[in-house]
C-alpha cells in the first residue's frame, strides 16, 4: 500500500517518535510511505527523518504558528488546512490508499471529499485536545467552544479511529458523546525501541564527573511541568531518608526543559525551593555546564538536570535503582516501558496509562515489572526501599517479556495492518453534508488548480505589507 501520514510539526517528542515509529514499521513491512508536515527542523527531528530512512515533505512552514503567542490552535488549523489543499492542488492526493493523520483532525473532511473512493483515513487520537486546552476565563471558554466542536464533527469523517490506551479510549468515550456509539476506536499502544544505544565515551565521562560511577540513586524523567507532580517523588526521597538516614542513595531529577518556555523555569525554581525547605541538598546542572563540574555528587541529596540528550538519558535509565514516574492520569507514558528495557523496577500512580503497562510486584511476583500505588509519600517512600532488595536479573526477563508482548515496533505494526486492513473492506460513508459541499468542490478546485500561483503571489504580499508594517509582531514566531 502507498500510505501517507500527516503530522503538525516533525520535530522531537512523544507524538513524533510514534508517527517514526509507524511510519518506520510499516516502510520495513513493504509499504510505501510518507510524511507530509507543516515543519521539519532537520537538525532537530529523529535521526530517521534526518538520514531521510523516511521521506518527508513540507508544505506550510511559511504560515505563523501564533499572533501574540496567542491563537495558537486557530493557526495550527490553519497550517494543516493548507498543507492538505496542497495536496489536492498537486494531485499528491490521489496517490495515496490511505492517510494516517493525528494531533489535528480538521483536515479529515477535506481528505474525505478529494481521496480517491478506494482510500481510507486513520485518526491517532493521543488525546482530545478540547481536554489538554486551557480554560481560564469566560473569553478564552468561548474562543474554545468552536474548535471543540469542530474537533468532535472532523473526527466523525474518519473511516477508522485508533487511541494511544484503554485510559484514553475511557476519555474518548466521556468527551466525544455524539460520536462514540458509531465510531468506536482501537486501541494501539505506542512501541518502545528495544535496541540500546552505544554510549559514547563523552556521555560516559559527564555520568562519571557528575554522578560518580559507583553512586546508587533512584530517577525521575519528565518534562519540568506543573502536571507532571514531580513534588511527590521529591516527598517520597525525604521519607525515604528519614527512614535510611545512613543511605547514601541519590535522587536525579530529569527531563525536558527549554529556556524559552515560562513555566519550566518557574516549575524547576520551585522545585529547588521545596528540596531546600526540606533541609535536602540540590545542585542543578545545564547541559552546557557538565565540564564545571566533577565527583560533586556525593554532596548532594538531589542532582536536577534538564534537558538531558537522548544518550545521557539511556545511561541514566541503564544505572538507576527504580524509575520513580510520578504523573497522574497520565495518557500513556512511554518512559516506564523505557526502564523495563533495562530491567529496572518503575513505580506509578495507579491510574491513566500506567496500569496497563506496569504489572504490579505485589500482585503478580513472577511477572511484576514494578509497582502502582496511591501519590501518597509514605507508601512510595517503602517501595524505594524495597527497590533497592530486588534482583535485576529477574526485573530483566520480566520487562522483556512484557514489551515483546505488547510495546514491541512488531506488535504495533501488525495493529496497524490489522486495522487498515479491516478498514479498508468498509464501505465509503456517505454524509448528509456531503451533497452540499459537491455544489462547491469542482468549482473550487478547479479554480485552486488553474490560478493558485495568483493566491499565493495576493498572500506574499500581504504578508510582507504586514510585517513592514508590524514587525513586532513576528519576533515569537517559531
């Protein structure tokens, strides 16, 4: 099969290591892939994308991203309505037996009218994004309430739709109540890379100067986000010392952190303090600071470093005691599945995605891959003791039994043949508001066709009258 799959923005995160991954998956099976996307910094994207293993495609990136940092989901609408009208503009459209689009749907009816009758589309739902939006004030509730239905409406144009967990596939069915009865989704968990990276001998070297090489110490990995609750790993370390007062078992704390953004200043700051009015010892270290640094460790209590590289980040997960993830109602997470790579135990909050990856210890000692538990400090501040007493071995078969089953690059794969192939022997759908836009969908298209370069000359000049205008305006445009 052609399949194409369209995704925002191709840059370096959780969505985006899934759409490689699928995308990846699926190529090695004998399809022909590709992606198109609103942007792609090719020296901040996957290595599969930037030794272009997978073909990709931009059309858009020349469109804003926001006006004021404001009006970002309006914009983001508007960046994949163009790139799919490039498509159809371009005949790219035709090409294609199916389309594998996520994050955003409004481009599903526009798939749906200009594909080929023989072609399907596929929505990944990570999560509603009416959900994940904030709220704050009547203004902002009623700029919202559009996109919500908007979203809701898109989504019913889907021929297939698939959810990220069965947490999610909960959520889905609360917020998407006009839809959920005659589009019920699948579930298909992302995969996690079951291969270990080589770690270079300069990663090495920085683990050694700031963490020492014989140090124990338990980790948390998430971005430096209020959401995240990184505060309980923090409380769950100090009981654990009340009770170990002679440990000398460390705390790191890491994860993604830009400069740039707001909140992740404010959240590490706040952090820092709480560490400090818990009479706990913290240093904090940049990635461009490693080389001031060198056997400081055992100093401390608790070593913060954001914005670790990828390969610090495996060596971190290869060396820690337990995995402390710390997020509640969490989508999915894909970090636990990383630690059990390595054998190590993860304790989680007992809901969202967690507990369908995570088999508890407790309940099940032969499988258990670590534990789920209450956000109460007390109880996980015994489960951080307990870490410490069980054999890697065993921790070791555990997880590799657990991701070969259900998290493996395979298994996700074949979910995906599974799905399009039942999709692909539906009937094509035939909507009620499809009669009147065929009214308008030749006429359009032909005038798209014939005279686009006259649009996107009138659009270039409006642009640049604009920005001589206002050039302030541009300067947080990313």
């Amino acid at each position: 099969m052609r399949i194409a799959f369209i995704h925002p923005d191709l840059g370096i995160g959780g969505a985006e290591r899934l759409v490689v991954d699928a995308a990846l998956g699926l190529q090695n099976e004998g399809h022909k892939v590709q992606i198109f996307t609103s942007h792609c910094d090719k020296s901040h994207c996957f290595e599969e994308v930037k030794n272009e293993t997978l073909k990709t495609k931009v059309y858009g990136d020349f469109l804003p991203t926001n006006f004021l940092q404001k009006f970002k989901i309006l914009f983001a609408c508007l960046r994949q309505l163009f790139l799919v009208i490039m498509l159809v503009i371009s005949g790219e459209i035709s090409e294609y037996d199916y389309f594998i689009v996520d994050q955003l749907s409004i481009c599903l009816p526009i798939l749906h009218l200009f594909q080929e009758k023989r072609s399907k589309t596929l929505f990944y739902c990570h999560f509603p994004d009416q959900l994940l939006a904030k709220r704050t004030g009547l203004i902002r509730k009623i700029y919202r309430l559009p996109f919500d239905l908007i979203e809701q409406f898109t989504m019913s144009t889907a021929d297939s739709i698939v959810v990220n967990s069965g947490f999610t596939k909960t959520v889905y069915d609360k917020t998407f109540t006009m839809i959920k009865d005659f589009n019920v989704p699948d579930v298909i968990y992302p995969c996690v890379d079951l291969s270990k990276e080589t770690i270079t001998k300069e990663t090495q070297d920085v683990f050694n100067d700031i963490v020492g090489e014989k140090t124990e110490y338990f980790l948390s990995i998430n971005r430096f986000e209020k959401k995240k609750n990184i505060e309980l790993a923090i409380k769950s370390y100090k009981k654990f010392l009340e009770k170990n007062s002679n440990s000398q078992v460390k705390l790191i704390v890491a994860g993604g952190y830009d400069h740039k953004v707001e909140e992740n200043k404010q959240y590490l700051a706040h952090l820092e303090k709480l560490s400090a009015d818990l009479n706990l010892e913290t240093l904090t270290i940049f990635n461009n600071e490693y080389s001031k640094y060198s056997n400081l460790s055992k100093n401390y209590n608790i070593i913060f470093l954001p914005s670790i590289s990828s390969n610090l980040k495996e060596l971190l997960l290869s060396q820690t005691k337990l995995l402390i993830y710390t997020p509640s109602f969490e989508h999915f997470g894909i970090v636990p599945l990383e630690a059990m790579k390595f054998g190590v135990p993860v304790i989680a909050v007992n809901n969202g995605g967690p507990i369908e990856s995570i088999i508890s210890i407790d309940e099940n000692p032969e499988l258990g891959t670590g534990w789920l538990e209450p956000s109460d400090p007390i109880t996980w501040s015994e489960k951080l003791s307990k870490s410490l007493e069980i054999p890697k071995s065993k921790l070791i078969k555990n997880g590799s039994i657990q991701l070969n089953s259900k998290f493996s690059l395979k298994v996700m794969t074949e979910s995906f043949e599974k799905n399009m192939l039942k999709t692909l022997k539906k009937p094509r759908e035939k909507y009620t508001w499809e009669t009147g836009m065929m009214l308008w969908k030749l006429p359009v298209f032909f005038i798209l066709r014939k005279y686009f370069g006259m649009f996107q000359f009138v659009a270039l000049v409006a642009l640049v009258g604009f920005y001589k205008l206002r050039p302030d305006y541009f300067q947080y445009y990313t």
